[in-house]
C-alpha cells in the first residue's frame, strides 16, 4: 500500500510545485517585460509587401529578412497588389502591437492614412519601394522612406548608352549604324501615368538632351512592365522600324529580355563566328539597356544580348533598413546608421550600373 | 436497535436535489459558454460583415477612379507623339470623344502652364481668367507625379453646363511646335456619379457613407437631408484613419469602417447598422432563459420520477420494517421495486421466515419445557394430600368408623382419577368442582365437621375448561389456616368477570394481617422458601400457562375472614 501511495502524492505535490513554479515564471518574465520591455529581443517587425508576385520584391523581402535575422522578428504579408488587403493586414498587424512596420504601400498616397493611423498607434514605419508624398512623410518623425531615386535610374541607363556610343555627342562611333549623328530609338514604358515609368522614361530623355545627344525616338511604346507583352509589342515595332534601329531603351529588365527574344527571331544578335557568344561588333547587334538588375538579365549580359543595366541595390536598401529599424525600435545608441540619413527621414541608395 | 428518524433527509429529497442541482448546473454552464461563444461569433460576424461591405464599396470607388485614371492616361498615351502646332484637330478628337464615351465625364480640358485653354469645350463665359488660380490647377502643378482629386463643390467650366463636378488633374507634357511644354490636364467628373455609387451599396437601416479628405473635411455624405447622423459619424471618423469602430448613433447600434481610396489621399468611412446584433443576442438571451427554465423543469419531473421509484419501495419496506420490529411477523413484505430493492425485499423476507420459524421452535420448545414443569408441580401435591388422607383413614379405621373409612376411600379413589384425569391437563370446571367436593368429603371426616363448607359456581361455567387441581391447594391452604376454632365456614364461589373465571376460596377465622398477605404474595412469586407450597404451585402453574391472564389475589377482613381468589381465562369447552 505505502510504496503505491507515497509516490502518488508526490507525484501530485510535484505536479502542483510545477504549476506554482511556472506561473511565478510567467508573472516574472511579465513583469520583467513590463520593466525592461521586451522590444530587444522579441522585437516583431511587420513588413507588407505590395505584391510577392513581382520577383524584385520576393527577392528584396528575402534580403530584408536575411539582414533582419538578429534584430528583430519579421512577419511577412503580401498585399496582392491590392491597398485594400493591405489595409487590412496593417489593421491586424497593430492588434499584435509589432516594434515597427515596413512597408511597400500598394498606393503611395494611401500612405497619408497609413502614417496618420500608425502615429496614433506611436508604431514607426520605414516605407521602401513606393515614396510617400513629401508632405505625408512631414507629418511625423518617426516615419522613414529607404529608396533609389527613380530619376537616377533613367540617366545612369542613358550614361550607358551614352558611353557606348562614344561618349560624344558630336562624333558618334560605330554603333550609329547609320552615321547620321542620330540614335534612333525604341523606348519600351512601363505602365503608363505610373511614376516610376514617367521618372525614367523623362530622365533618360533629358539626359541624352542635357549632354547634347541627338536623339530620334522611333517609338513610345507601353508594355505594362511585363516581357510577354514587351515581346508581342516589339514585333509590330521592329515591321516598321527594323532597318532603323540603333537603340532599345526599356524601363526594366522584363520588357528588355521580351524585346530581345523578338529581336533574336527577326535576325538581330546572330553569333556569326560561332563562338557560342553574341558579339557586340556583329552586325547584328543592337544594344538593348533595362533597369532593375534581375538574374535573368544578368544572365543575358554575360551570353552577350543585352548591353547593359541599372541595378536596384536591393541588398544595400535591406541593409540601411535593417539598421535604420533598429535604431527606430530601440533609439538612437542601438547600432551604427552606416548610410546618410538626409532630413532624418530618408536613405537614398544609388543605383549600380551593370554591363559586361 | 431502535434508530430515531433522524433530522437528516430523505434518500428521495437528496436523489431529488442532487439530480436538479447538477442539470442546472450543467445546463447554465454550458448556455453561458454557448452565448459567450455565440456573442464572440456574432460580433466577429458583424465585424467582418461591416469590414466586406466596406471594402466592396470601396472597390465600387477604386473601380470608379481607375477607370477615371485609365481614360486621363489614355488621353496621354493617345496624344504622345501628336504636336498641338500640327496636329490639332486630331487631339481635340481625342479629347472630345473621350468625354463622349465616358457618360460620367462632363468634360476633358488640356491648359498651359498659365492657365490658357489648350484643348477642351468653350469655357463658360468669365471663367477664362481664373483657371490658373484655381485650387485644382495649382496643386497639380505644384505636385506633377500623382492626379489631382479636387471635390470642393463647383459646376463644371464648361459652357452650357452646369452639373456639379469632381476636378481630376495632373500635370502632364504635351508638344507643341516641337518643344516639350508642361500643362495640366483636366477631367471634370459627374458629382453624381459619387451618389450613384453610393446607392449601390446596402449598410442596413440609417447606413451612410462618407468620404472624407486628407485633412478629414467632409467631403461626401450619402445620407438623405436632413442628415441626422453625418454630423456625429462624421466627427467619431475624423480620428479615424484605418480599421473599424462601433458606435451608437441615433440610438442604433453602428459599424464604422474605414479605408483608404486609391489614387487619393481621402478616406471612405462606411456606416453600417449592426443593430441587428443587438436583436439577435436579445433573442439569444430569451432563449437561453427558455431552454433553462425547460431543462430545470425537465430534469425535476426526471429526478422527481427516479426519487419515488428508489424511495417508495425503501419507504415501504422500511414501514413494513417497523411493522416488524413491533412484534408482527407476519406483515406481507413488498418485493416490487427496482433489482436491489426487491432482493432487498426477497432477504428480508426470507430472514422474517427464519426469525417466525426460529421463534415457532422456541414457543414449542418452551411449552414443551413447560408441560413438564407443570406435570411436575401437579405431581407434588398428590403425595402430600395421599400421605395425610391415608392417615386420616388410619386414624378413622382405629376408631372402628368403618362408615367413614368408606367414604373417605371412595373419595380418595374419584379424587385421584380426577387428579389423573387421563394425563390431560385441562378438565371442564364440574370436574374441578367434584374433586374439591371429594377433597372436602375427606377433610370433614378428618376434622370431624369442625367445618361447613359450601360451593356456588353458575351453571355457565361448569361446562368451561380449566388448568385442573388449581382449586384444591387453595381450599387446603383455607382449611388449615381458617378452620382454628368451631363454626368455621368455607365458601367456594365461581364468576365470569370481565371474560375471565374467577374463583373465590373464602374461610372465616382472624383473617390475617397486611404483612401476612405481603409475604404471602411473596412466597407464591417465588421469593421465600417456607411454608405454602401449595398456593405457590398454584400460582406458578397459572402463571406458566396463562402468563398474565391469570392472577391469585388474597384480601383479608381482620377477626371475620380471608378470601383467596384465582383468576383465569374462561375457556370455552373445548380441548385447549
């Protein structure tokens, strides 16, 4: 009897000791919470993706989450492109009272009602890809915009052109198939009114102006962003203006490797040597520039096809937003800003220019 | 052992609470976690209702201002390789026909940096000069990426029109005589189209919608004038800027929903009536009290039911229990009810049978002890009464009364064949009464008719059943101590009292004290042990066959006479 019992109660007696013990632990580690605040080290960070579709945003959201590993716990969301469902995961995200929120707003000027609701909540907020209006970001100082100018992008893709062509406007070298002085060229446009699309198609255009480049623009065309509709819009240009064509100038890499495919089954980028490499001093080749750095384009300027592009410096925006996170979350002694923080508001990172 | 019916309840009572308590119980637990749970859904439910409608409204109006954004960059596209120097004709085509296509579009204008119409219908008249200091004209100039919405409540620039109109602008560039000009484009919108998409939408009774601007001024109400409950929605969705709140507004209880409209920096603030939550939670409550009253109600019959199946057939039991323990025995025994109770029952009963049995074999065994007893006490008279009679007829025979010896000895021989009486131990009264005779016959001629005596029974009695030679001791016990001096008398009476015989032996004489009756009575209950043998056998004879029914009383009148009066149950003449 005794040797049945007796472990029982204690086995009771334990049980109950542990229960008291972990419900001290719990009130201890909440009221250490209370006290220190437990930003440090559970930090939860949200980050809302416009849309996880687009494979610059995949890869920059794996970035920022590789860079954040340490610091802080990043909850990722996909808006699916739509402000809406944005909306409402900020609205969920808030209930779990998160350290910070970056986010990649769907429409920039939601981010008025953004930055307004998240002041109210004190929740700072680090907006990348898409830039807030000037004003809307003035309206607290905790909100902070890490970025590329877009502007950049369209005259480090026109500097790359123009320095393929020999860097002077008044004696332009072999690649003006022509001779006459003139660039003739295709630009392939984003979406239209969309303000990336306008900065850099505007810029490039101005940079070949400011420089003293004559320029002839064969044709505007819009293909959404997208390769597909680069490559069926590129065939109907190259019918009409095949025989003039010495420049392919594309707001970003899809729409340039589109154009390309066509390009290669109208008889430009012919490896007439053989050497399993597309020369630049055949014939047949036409420099084609895009914008973004993908991997696919990267690719490509290595088997000779595109001439160039202008990477998003994704890596290095990861970086200054992980260490600008931190310094938000836990002030101003947490961490060095290795990047310049103009206005306390915002970091800019330049685009890198990217050619064989 | 005799327990008392304590104060504590009834087996029934406590089934019976037991039962009643733990349904309740049960049932009022379980009804508040299903209206916790059902509340919690049902506010989630409203939620999430107020939240979708607010949404598809919303998407009604980025729908709306898409299509807007898509006609202005359509515009755009269409007109980018045209130069206003050159090809003017063909861009007033394409502004015109995009006004007429779209039935919302009131007109598309296209100006100059300074306000001067490019493109676009005849201005109304006046208005030409003060384009460029309109609010619509400057904010898109002063920041060319985004478009314009301008909602202040204005009539359209056009001539001949007069609707209310939403001014959409952006800055835009536009070629003209070769050179890249900046300008501003313009699209006035059908305010109507606002109300029209408004009414789409279903936010329940007092449901309205507003839009507000960035700077949280009205800028819309859906809510017919007079507007009750814009004024008070209106001011909790001024510090609102995204999520939901609830409200009572009007006395109805309220969803507010917030987003954000796209392309703008306004808010659309969705009012939607979820008062029917109200209703329905009233209602849940009702019925819960309902299905509680019921269940409580139900459970009672229930427990009520299964306490009287258990409790009746203990009850009964424990009635015919008490029966028992009172001496009846042969109480029938219930043996209905549930299995325990009727083999409860069945035990019970089979135990009463052993307690009869047990109890019929100590009776025999006991009259059986008894007729012994009783055979052996009748026994020693006999030698006494032989050994003092045979003397006297010694005695008579010296005396040559050959006359006497005679009747003596024939009273002798009738006294001992009544005496034997065929071993029975119960003789009808006349026998009794001719062995006293017989007896007297015998004592007179000893004492030589020193004594008259005389027997008075009722002829009723005669034939009555008696516990034979009770009489006899107690007329030797009056003649010995009666019959001192000459004239003495002795008297026999027999009586019915009160169902009983009663036999009354008196003799004259001193009679005899208090403290002699007292020791008497003593010497017949056993307690000395001189003297009286005989009224002692008497006594004790009743008293082992009659018990209590039969009794010696012993009165005495002092220096007149003593009575000795034997008490019996007259039985009637049959064999007992």
């Amino acid at each position: 009897m005794i040797p049945t019992t007796r472990p029982r109660r204690a086995g009771r007696l334990g049980a109950a000791a542990a229960v008291r013990a972990s419900l001290a632990a719990l009130a201890a580690s909440l009221a250490a919470c209370a006290l220190l605040g437990c930003a440090s080290k559970e930090a939860r960070v949200g980050l809302f993706l416009y849309n996880q579709a687009d494979p610059y945003i995949e890869v920059f959201a794996r970035q920022i989450r590789d860079e954040s590993n340490s610091a802080f716990l990043a909850v990722q969301f996909d808006a699916g492109n739509s402000q809406l469902i944005q909306n409402e995961q900020i609205e969920a995200m808030i209930a779990k009272r998160p350290a910070l929120m970056m986010i990649n707003p769907v429409d920039r000027l939601a981010s008025h009602a953004l930055i307004r609701r998240l002041k109210a909540e004190d929740i700072p907020i680090i907006f990348f890809n898409r830039e807030p209006l000037a004003e809307d970001m003035a309206i607290w100082d905790r909100c902070y915009y890490v970025g590329a100018r877009a502007e950049q992008s369209g005259q480090m893709q026109a500097e790359l052109a123009m320095s393929l062509f020999g860097n002077d406007p008044s004696g332009l070298n072999e690649y003006d198939r022509s001779g006459d002085g003139v660039i003739q060229v295709i630009i392939l446009k984003g979406e239209q009114g969309h303000q990336d699309a306008e900065l850099r198609t505007r810029e490039l255009l101005r940079s070949f102006e400011a420089r003293g480049f004559s320029i002839e623009i064969l044709a505007i065309e819009v293909a959404n962003w997208k390769r597909d509709e680069a490559y069926e819009k590129m065939g109907a240009l190259l019918r009409s203006h095949q025989d003039r064509l010495e420049l392919v100038a594309s707001n970003n890499d899809a729409m340039a490797l589109g154009a390309i495919m066509r390009m290669r089954q109208q008889g430009f980028f012919k490896d007439d040597d053989q050497s399993g490499k597309v020369d630049r001093f055949d014939d047949s080749w036409r420099p084609v520039v895009g914008i973004d750095g993908l991997v696919e384009a990267e690719e490509s300027i290595r088997e000779g096809y595109l001439y160039g592009t202008v990477k998003n410096d994704s890596l290095s925006m990861a970086k200054a937003m992980v260490e600008l996170a931190r310094r938000a979350i836990g002030g101003p002694d947490s961490g060095e800003l290795h990047y310049r923080l103009q206005d306390e508001k915002y970091i800019w990172i330049d685009y890198q220019p990217f050619i064989r | 052992m005799k327990t008392e019916p304590s104060r504590s309840a009834s087996i029934g009572f406590d089934i019976f609470v037991a039962i009643v308590a733990v349904a309740a119980v049960m049932v009022v637990m379980s009804l508040l976690v299903s209206l916790a749970i059902f509340v919690g859904t049902l506010d989630e439910f409203a939620e999430s209702r107020s939240s979708e409608i607010n949404k598809q409204i919303v998407m009604n109006y980025e729908g709306y201002i898409n299509s807007v954004i898509e006609t202005a960059n359509y515009i755009q596209f269409a007109s980018f390789n045209l130069d206003l120097g050159r090809d003017a004709a063909a861009l007033e085509a394409i502004y015109r026909s995009n006004a007429d296509i779209k039935s919302d579009v009131v007109s598309v204008y296209l100006f100059d940096g300074s306000g001067r119409r490019l493109i676009g219908p005849q201005l109304d008249f006046g208005t030409g000069n003060d384009i460029a200091a309109r609010p619509w004209f400057r904010s898109a100039l002063a920041l060319e990426q985004v478009f314009h919405f301008n909602a202040e409540p204005q009539t359209s620039i056009a001539e001949n029109r007069d609707e209310g109109v939403i001014a959409v602008t952006k800055a835009v560039e536009f070629l003209d005589g070769g050179a890249t000009e900046e300008g501003v484009l313009l699209i006035e919108l059908d305010r109507q189209a606002i109300s029209d998409l408004a009414r789409k939408s279903n936010l329940g009774q007092g449901g309205h919608l507003l839009i507000l601007d960035e700077a949280g001024a009205l800028l819309y109400s859906s809510e017919p004038e007079p507007r009750a409950m814009s004024e008070r929605s209106h001011r909790l969705a001024a510090g609102m800027y995204l999520g939901a709140e609830r409200a009572v507004i009007g006395g109805q209880e309220m969803a507010l929903n917030v987003n954000t409209l796209v392309h703008t920096r306004w808010r659309i603030v969705t009012v939607s009536n979820v008062n029917e939550i109200n209703d329905a939670r009233a209602r849940l409550l009702g019925i819960s009290v309902l299905i509680l009253a019921i269940s409580i109600a139900l459970s009672a019959a229930a427990a009520g039911y299964v306490s009287v199946r258990i409790s009746r057939p203990i009850g009964r039991l424990k009635e015919t229990m008490l029966r028992i323990e009172g001496g009846d025995l042969d109480a029938p025994i219930e043996v209905s009810g549930q299995r325990e109770i009727s083999q409860l029952s069945h035990s019970f009963t089979s135990m009463v049978a052993r307690i009869r049995e047990l109890m019929a074999s100590l009776v025999d065994e006991q009259k059986e002890k008894r007729k012994t007893e009783l055979r052996a006490l009748q026994n020693q008279i006999n030698p006494h009464f032989l050994y003092n009679t045979l003397d006297s007829i010694v005695w008579l025979a010296e005396h040559k009364r050959n006359k006497d010896v005679i009747t003596t000895v024939v009273a002798l021989a009738r006294f001992f064949r009544i005496s034997i009486s065929k071993g029975q131990t119960f003789i009808p009264v006349e026998d009794e009464i001719a062995h006293i005779e017989n007896y007297l016959t015998i004592q007179s001629i000893r004492y030589v008719d020193r004594f008259a005596y005389d027997i008075a029974v009722p002829p009723e009695m005669l034939g009555m059943r008696m516990m034979k030679l009770i009489l006899q001791p107690i007329v030797e016990n009056a003649i010995y101590h009666g019959v001192g001096d000459a004239d003495g008398r002795i008297a026999i009476t027999g009586r019915l009292e009160d169902g009983r015989m009663a036999f009354a032996v008196s003799n004259t004489g001193y009679g005899i004290g208090e403290e002699k009756i007292r020791e008497m009575y003593d010497i017949m209950r056993g307690g000395g042990e001189r003297g009286g043998v005989g009224i002692r056998n008497v006594y004790q004879r009743l008293k082992l066959f009659y018990g209590d029914a039969a009794d010696i009383r012993i009165d005495s009148v002092p220096d007149e006479s003593t009575t000795v009066t034997v008490f019996m149950p007259a039985q009637p003449g049959q064999e007992g």
